[in-house]
C-alpha cells in the first residue's frame, strides 16, 4: 500500500515572523541533541588585557539571541538545505546586471 502524500502546513507566530539577526553561530552536541546558539555582538570590540595570563585581547560582547535544539537525525537535512540555498543565492548573486 502507497502511503499518502504528505503536506507539512508550517505556522508562525507574528513575533517569530520578523526574526532575529545574528551574526555568529555557535554549534555543539551532546548525546541526544545538536544545540545551535544564534549570537549578536551587542557592543563594539575593546581591546582589553587578559587580567590572567597579561596577554591583548579584543573583548567582543555578544548575547545569545535565539537557541535551537534538534536531534542528530535532522542535521543531516539541515545542512542539504543550507547548500541548497546558498548554491541558489549564488547563483542569484552571478547573474549579470539587465539593462
């Protein structure tokens, strides 16, 4: 027997609608779960001394502005699908002026 077709209907609500920007990720895994933590540089970098060891530093304040947490499983699919959308950003991006 054929499995019907499927059809994921995805919702958003209007506060998750706009996003948050992010200029960093940080990405690890534990047992059970990939974490990806979305990071913002909330300030400019100040060189500072580190006070342990003396050395120069850039201090660069950043807070976490979104946490998401998914099984290995959909990594896998994570990663097709950013290849995929970066092949056709730069496929967008190559495209010569019209006029």
């Amino acid at each position: 027997m054929t499995p019907p077709n499927t059809r994921l209907r995805i919702d958003i609500s209007p506060e998750a609608e706009v996003g948050v920007y992010a200029n960093f990720v940080s990405i690890w895994h534990d047992a059970d779960t990939f974490t990806l933590d979305f990071v913002a540089v909330t300030r400019q970098p100040t060189p500072t001394e580190d006070t342990a060891t003396g050395q120069a530093i850039l201090d660069v304040p950043a807070r976490v502005v979104s946490r998401v947490r998914v099984p290995p499983s959909q990594v896998f699919e994570i990663m097709k699908a950013l290849e995929q959308q970066l092949t056709a950003f730069e496929r967008e991006r190559a495209k010569p002026p019209s006029g």
